[in-house]
C-alpha cells in the first residue's frame, strides 16, 4: 500500500469521525431531553408497578407482582377495562367513517368549501378542558341548550349527564366532534394525492361514485387510513380531558375510563405503585394493539412505499 | 500535532454545548404563577425547597403554596413585609388552581420539593397531617399571649387534632353559610319571603322545600332552590351537611369510624332532597350550573364571601339573607363547616421560621385586616365591625349577625373528622350519591351501597 492511498484512508477516518462527534454533539440535546422525559419516566412506570409506593408515605417497598394482582380483583378497574373498551369500539368506526365522509365532501374545491373545513377543524385547535366544559353546559339536565331547546317542542329532555347509559356514548360523542378535523385533514392531504387517471379510466369503464370510492379511494388511501386507525386507537385508550371535565367519571364509576382511573388511583388515593401498575398496564395494551395492526397491515395495505 | 488539536476542539466544542443545555435545562425564569417579595432577590428557587434552605444572597426565602389569584399573593405580600424585615427573610407565594392544589402539594411532599408554608382545607388536611408533613404549631402559639389563641372557635381550633392534642393548622376561613334569597321573585310569585317565615318561628327546611317548589311552579325557567354548590362539589360528603344534623342525622359519627346515614332521620333527609329534585321539583338538579347571582334561582345556600359578589354583580333584583332553616333538632342541629389552614412543613429545612410566618400571618391583627376575604373562626373577628358592617350594598348589619354569627353561637360548628384516605370516601360518597340521583338505585339502597363504600376509607 503507497503512502498516498494510506494518508488518504487515514484522512477519510479522520472526516468520518469528525462528522461523527458533531452528528452526535447536534443530537446530543434532544436525545438528553427524551431519555429523561420520556425514557426514564417510563422505566420508573415499571419499577414502581412492583412497589408500594405512596406519594404521602416516606417509606417505598418492593411487592413484586403484587398491584397486578389487586388490579385484577379489583370490580372497579375491570369495569373501567369494559368501558373503556366500549370507548374504543364506539369511538374508532364511527370517526372513520365520519372523517372519510368529510373528506370526500371537502376535498374538492368550491364556494365555501374553506368554512367548512376551517369549521370541522376549528375543535382540534380547542382546549381539551375548554371543550369538555361546553358540552357539559350544552347537555346540562334543566339548563343546557339541549333541553332548553327541546323544552320549547314540549319534550322534556333527559338527564343526559347522569344517565348511567348515556354518560359513555356522550363521551365518545364529545371526543369524536373534537376529533374530525385531524383525521379529515389527514384523509383530504390522501385524497389528493390519487392520480386523476384512475378516475377518470374508471369512468370510462362506467364505474359510479361509490364504485371508484370502494375500488380507487379507499385502496389508493390505505396507508392514511392505516395510521389514523392506529393514532384513532391509542387516542381513544388514553382519553381522558374530556372525560374529567364532562363526567367527572360518573354518574358512579360509569364512565371511568383506563387514564382516569389512573389518575384517580395516583392523584386521588396518592398510590403510585398502584397507579404505575395501571399504567403497565394500558401500556402492554396500547403495544400489544399496535403490533397486532401492524401486522394486519400487509393483508389491506397494498398502495404502499 | 494538527489532528490531536482538532479532535481536542471538536470535544470542547462537544462539552461547551452539553454544558450550555445543562445550563438552560437547569436555568430558572417565572411563570408568572407566583410573586416574589419585594426584597426578594430573582435568583430565589422558583418551587422552594423544603430539604435545602433557599438562601436569596444572605436572606433566607421561604415558600408559601396558596390558591387565588395576583392580587391576593401581592396582599399577603404586604402582609408579611413586617414578618420579612423581621426576620431577615424574603418570602415567594406560589399560586396554585385550589383544583390541582392538593394533588400537586402531595408530589411535591413526595418528591421533596414542597414549599415552606402552605394552605390546607376540606378535610383533605387529614391526608397530611397523618402522613406527618405538618408541623405541630400548639406550643408555638400558646407561648405567646398576644396570640390570643383561646380568641378560636373551639371546633375549629380543635380540628386538626387527632388524637394528641396538637394543632398541625391554625384555620383562617371557615364556611358558615346562610340563605340567600331574592325578594323581587318572591313577590313576583306572590309568595311569603323566608324572613318572614323567621319572624314567625316558621323556617324550616320543609317550609323552603315547599317555597322552592312553588317558585318553579309558578315560572319553570326558575330555579327555587340551589342547596350546594352545584357544579363544583355536586354531591360531595358536604352537601348535606347542614341539613342532616338538622334532623339528628349525620354521615360519619364524630371521629369519622362510622358510617351513620343509613339511621331512619339520614334516610328521610335524603329522601327529602331528592323529592325536592325529582318529585316535587324547586331543587336544581345535580350538574345544573346555576348562580344566585343571576337572579334565576330564588334561594341559595351560601357563604359569607358570597355577599361580596353580590354587590359587586350590581344584580338588577332585591336580595336579603336568613339564617339556614331549623330541622327537627331545632337549635341541637349544629351547623357544617369546613375550615382552611395555614400549616406549616414539618420536613421543610426553614421549619421553625415557617411556623412563625403561620402564627404572624394568623394574629388577631392580620386575621383581622384579611376578614373581608376569609372569615375567621376568631370571636374577635367575627364580632367586629368590619364582619357586621362590610359596607354599602350589604345587607343590615342585625341580619349579618343573625345569619352568621348569632346561629352559629345558637347551634354551635361541626366539621367532619378527616381520615388518610379522605379523597377515596369522599368519592365513594359522591359516587353513590350520584347513582341515586340516575336511579340506579333507590334512596335505601343507595345510602346502603354507600355504607359498604365508605368503610373501609373511615378512620
């Protein structure tokens, strides 16, 4: 090997590890930023899950499996897993196909076609608790507009906040009216992006309107609809504001939903390894869920890089 | 040579940078949640710490966590500016949302960040003192006679006793209440106002339900009565908490080891209430958000502080206030209330300078000076001038002192004993109450599910 080849290789190293120092030196901030943030606070989820740990307690014991345990006899956490699992199951189809619908009605240009989208979209921009605290006003039993509009047809409304039937579905109502913006914006951006000449070769072949949504658009927009499926479930798993400032959890424990309980377990009752344990637990949940579409995905994604 | 030089910089550079976001995580800037003393140096911690002394130059800073707004941590601040020259010691009011207060208190007790002083209330106080965070402060202020510690209500300056006689909060502001009602519905309806069913020796609790419903009978967009703060503390442990002694009833006997509602007068109490909601109308109905103040609702349970609203609302309606109605107890039926406090942080490292602050800030003087406000469990104080007197607007001073002082004396105070896990029976409470009011349960059932509820929470 000549002297040249060798100081040239040497060289290279040297610029190979000088990018190296000044890539990780510019990572270097959000990196120290996500492992205390987010990573630490993560393991100490797991590490406190195995203790006793409470927030007015000056003493911390190791249980083992012992939260786990409790969480599962316990009638209140199984029932908030059913509800929340109800959220889910009203929440996810319901938004898609509203958001779907939106955005095929809004992605086309014409006169007005800017309100409406703003419109949809105006809730997102919204505080959580600003937005549940509205709705609560609106669905109040003798004072809310509902009622009060359905006083003046003669019809007297019902308590719609203290029903223990209803205090779920208003719920998802309420985060789902809050919701469509996102995912229609999401939808519309997809939308867009399939060519005109399917459509237009459709056509020819005498597809209708439903035809070229069910044989072009939803194929073609399959991995949007992919990610706001997965964003849709983990953000139903986690809701929470809306919860806390309509229901408050209630009437009874009817609308206590996994975060809430969480929270009415660490900030309420001040058991944190209790509440960590919770957390564990939705966090498998929300894992185990994501995996599962992740791998369903091969079989309708298709339109795909 | 070169290359060493080049890979000496690159680390510095590395290092500079590290230490530069070190600094700006680090680096402590307002929130505008809180307000320093005028004297306060800026380079003060912004949470207070309680394990190490805040030392701003060669002040200490001590840490006062109090809900409320700019206007009333600026108050104390001049309040405490003689305390502070004092004492050599500057002092940071943290504002807290009274919702989140004593959540966030509990994570910073936790995670030993707690601030020096700080406000405790709705038997939530139990929570700490049990857990140890407050400071005993009896010999402290029974050292001192210009305290005048015997000057407190004796429930109040008792309550935050449990078990060995001491005093872990000293309360500046407690929630006697009196009905509010407005006059120009009530002639407007035709109907008899509730002082004049005082002059008779008719007020009773059923005689207000009876008025209540007869008001929203005769306009159903009124509200005839509003007994609880609704929409804040719907059902909570304190809503029924006047009119169940009334009745000889109670929720939880004395020192909270025993579920009691479920006695024949708790049941009909609550059997009552609802009637008024859902049978015979007139009550506001749980989650209904309605003010007095609005003039839509013709009698209210409120406290003394309201009165201020009143005035400063500039309501287009005549107003006046009676004394909260008898029961079948007549004057044995003591009157509910819930107490603040001033407590101080045992675990804090400024302990000893943190409990004089509590005893300066709760001497008769300055509980005096801050009784428009907060009305003190102090006789002084309440039977001052400045409590019968406010101003104009107000009510006459002889209808003051009926409805706040006087029955108070008559009926005498009680407030609910705390247990470590309060919030827990308190939502219990709430909770059962609420499946009363969606009728999922009957009113005996309900109080039954409530009595399975509760007791493991109780003391």
């Amino acid at each position: 090997m000549t002297n040249e080849v060798k100081t040239k290789r040497r060289k290279t190293r040297s610029l190979e590890y000088s990018d190296s120092v000044w890539g990780y030196a510019f990572i270097m901030p959000m990196l120290i930023g996500f492992l205390i943030i987010t990573v630490l606070p993560v393991i100490m989820t797991f590490v406190y899950s195995m203790t006793d740990k409470n927030m007015m307690s000056r003493t911390t014991n190791f249980i083992g499996m012992e939260n786990f345990i409790k969480l599962f006899s316990d009638k209140t956490f199984r029932s908030t897993m059913w509800q929340t699992l109800e959220f889910t199951v009203l929440l996810i189809p319901s938004n898609m196909i509203l958001t779907l619908g939106l955005a095929s009605l809004l992605k086309d240009k014409f006169k007005g076609c800017g309100f409406f989208r703003t419109a949809v979209f105006t809730p997102v921009v919204t505080s959580v608790v600003v937005w549940g605290v509205l709705w609560k006003y609106i669905f109040q039993t003798d004072n809310g507009l509902i009622n009060s509009v359905l006083k003046m047809m003669g019809i007297t409304g019902p308590q719609w906040l203290m029903n223990l039937k209803m205090a779920i579905p208003i719920s998802v109502f309420v985060t789902l009216i809050k919701g469509l913006g996102m995912n229609m914006v999401i939808f519309i951006g997809a939308m867009l992006d399939v060519p005109e000449d399917y459509y237009e070769a459709a056509e020819l072949d005498g597809a209708n309107k439903f035809q070229q949504f069910f044989k072009i658009t939803l194929p073609n927009i399959a991995p949007s609809i992919f990610l706001v499926l997965i964003l849709t479930t983990i953000g139903s798993l986690k809701v929470f504001g809306q919860v806390k400032a309509l229901t408050n959890g209630g009437p009874g424990t009817s609308s206590y939903v996994m975060v809430f309980y969480i929270y009415q377990m660490a900030f309420q009752s001040y058991k944190f390894g209790y509440a960590s344990a919770a957390s564990v637990i939705l966090f498998l949940i929300i894992v185990a869920l994501t995996i599962l579409q992740w791998k369903m995905r091969k079989r309708w994604v298709f339109h795909e890089d | 040579m070169k290359k060493q030089t080049k890979k000496m910089i690159d680390l510095l550079l590395v290092f500079a940078m590290l230490v530069t976001m070190l600094a700006g995580c680090g680096g402590k800037s307002g929130d505008g949640s809180g307000t320093d003393s005028a004297a306060s140096a800026q380079s003060g911690s912004e949470a207070g710490g309680d394990t190490q002394a805040d030392v701003s130059g060669d002040k200490v800073q001590l840490t006062i966590a109090m809900w409320g707004d700019e206007a009333r941590a600026e108050a104390y601040q001049k309040t405490l500016a003689p305390f502070c020259e004092a004492n050599n010691c500057t002092v940071k009011i943290e504002l807290v949302p009274i919702g989140d207060f004593f959540d966030k208190l509990a994570s910073q007790l936790g995670a030993g960040t707690a601030p020096d002083v700080f406000w405790l209330a709705d038997a939530k106080e139990a929570t700490f003192i049990q857990g140890g965070w407050c400071a005993n402060l009896k010999d402290a202020l029974t050292a001192d006679a210009s305290y005048n510690f015997d000057d407190f209500y004796t429930d109040a300056i008792t309550s935050t006793d449990y078990g060995d006689g001491g005093v872990y909060g000293v309360p500046f502001s407690f929630g006697a209440r009196a009905i509010f009602y407005n006059k120009t519905m009530f002639e407007n309806a035709g109907l008899k106002t509730p002082d004049e069913y005082v002059a008779e020796g008719n007020w009773t609790y059923e005689t207000m339900f009876d008025l209540a419903s007869k008001i929203s009978a005769a306009d159903s967009t009124k509200v005839g009565l509003k007994l609880w703060c609704v929409g804040q503390a719907t059902n909570g442990v304190q809503n029924f908490a006047d009119i169940l002694p009334a009745y000889g009833a109670n929720l939880l006997n004395e020192d909270s080891t025993e579920f009691i509602l479920d006695s024949p007068e708790g049941i009909k109490v609550t059997q009552m209430v609802y009637d008024s909601m859902y049978t015979n109308g007139g009550h506001a109905k749980p989650g209904d958000d309605v003010a007095f103040v609005s003039g839509n609702v013709g009698m209210a349970r409120e406290c003394y502080s309201y009165m201020k609203s009143m005035v400063e609302g500039n309501v287009d309606f005549e107003w006046g206030i009676v004394p909260q109605p008898y029961g079948s107890k007549g004057a044995d039926g003591k009157q509910y209330t819930g107490y603040a406090y001033w407590c101080a942080n045992e675990t804090s490292a400024n302990r000893d300078l943190a409990v004089e602050l509590v005893k300066f800030v709760t001497n008769p003087e300055n509980q005096l000076a801050w009784c428009s406000t907060f009305m003190c469990p102090r006789t002084s104080v309440m039977e001052s001038a400045e409590i019968l007197n406010p101003g104009e607007g107000y009510p006459a001073a002889e209808d003051i002192k009926a409805s706040f002082v006087d029955c108070v004396a008559e009926r005498g105070l009680f407030s609910y004993r705390g247990t470590s896990e309060w919030n827990l029976l308190s939502n219990a409470v709430e909770q059962t109450y609420e499946m009363i009011w969606a009728g999922a349960y009957s009113v005996e059932e309900g109080v039954a599910e409530m009595k399975a509820a509760v007791e493991p929470y109780l003391n």
